[in-house]
C-alpha cells in the first residue's frame, strides 16, 4: 500500500442497531448515559464512569465493537456485580460496515481502491428498572444476587 494513502473513511450500519464508525463522530454524539468502550481507555475507568452515569441517569448504553467487545463485556459485570442484584441487562448484537478510500499517491496509472471491513457490534442497556422497548429486539438478563 505504499503507492496509496488514505482519503477517507465511511461507515454503515449492517442492523437495525446503529454504531458511528468515525471516530471524529462519536465524540460529538455520545449521548449523556452512554459509555463508548475503545482499546485505549482502562477496564477501571469504564467501570467508575458507568457508575457514575448510573447515580444520575436510570439507565446507561454501554457500546463497543470489534477488539472492543471483550472489555465492554467485562466493564458491564464488574458494575452488575457492584450493584448487585438492581440491574436488568439487555443485550444487542449487530455489524457495521466501515469503507476506506484509497487513492494512489503519484499520478499514475494506479485506480483508487476501496476497502471494506465489517466489524462485529454490542450495545448493552443496563437499567434500574424494566425497559419494554428493548425485549423485542434484544436478549434480556434480569437482576441477579451475587453471594
């Protein structure tokens, strides 16, 4: 990809669940119960703000995708646990499809290329109380005691 740099990146969601792509995006519209899981940000952050988005709002989204997910699973957890036996957690499950523009660096005979990535999804609803908007189109947990 040395005769290449990248132009642009766009993303689609593949679900009926939406998930931006663009980083430049999503810090824009993060909602105020929302919690954005990246690689970068630690395990223990995520948890004291979930925590703390739960005492003002009666639920929270917590969202991640691709290498992500893993640790969104984890943050959603270690907080059930802390708040143990209150939370109903509902789950969903989708894809979004990211395209990158490439266009060659010299003007050659090179034709631009684009490269598409699907990316798996999870959007985990974590709530005080029953949310029945969401147990049509998503699995449900409800509150479990933890001994």
């Amino acid at each position: 990809m040395e005769y290449y740099r990248k132009s642009g990146t766009s993303s689609t969601p593949a679900q009926s669940i939406s998930y931006n792509n663009n980083s430049k995006q999503q810090s824009d519209t993060v909602a105020d119960n929302e919690v954005r899981v990246t690689t970068s940000t630690t395990i223990q952050r995520l948890v004291d703000i979930g925590l703390n988005k739960l005492e003002v709002h009666p639920s929270i989204v917590v969202a991640a995708k691709g290498k992500s997910i893993n640790k969104a699973i984890t943050v959603v957890e270690i907080i059930k646990r802390r708040l143990a036996g209150t939370l109903h957690q509902y789950n969903q499950v989708g894809k979004v499809t990211s395209t990158e523009q490439w266009d060659p660096v010299k003007d050659s005979e090179l034709d631009s290329i684009a490269v598409d990535t699907i990316l798996p999804v999870i959007i985990i609803h974590l709530a005080k109380a029953t949310v029945s908007e969401l147990e049509a189109n998503a699995s449900y947990q409800g509150p479990h005691q933890y001994d």
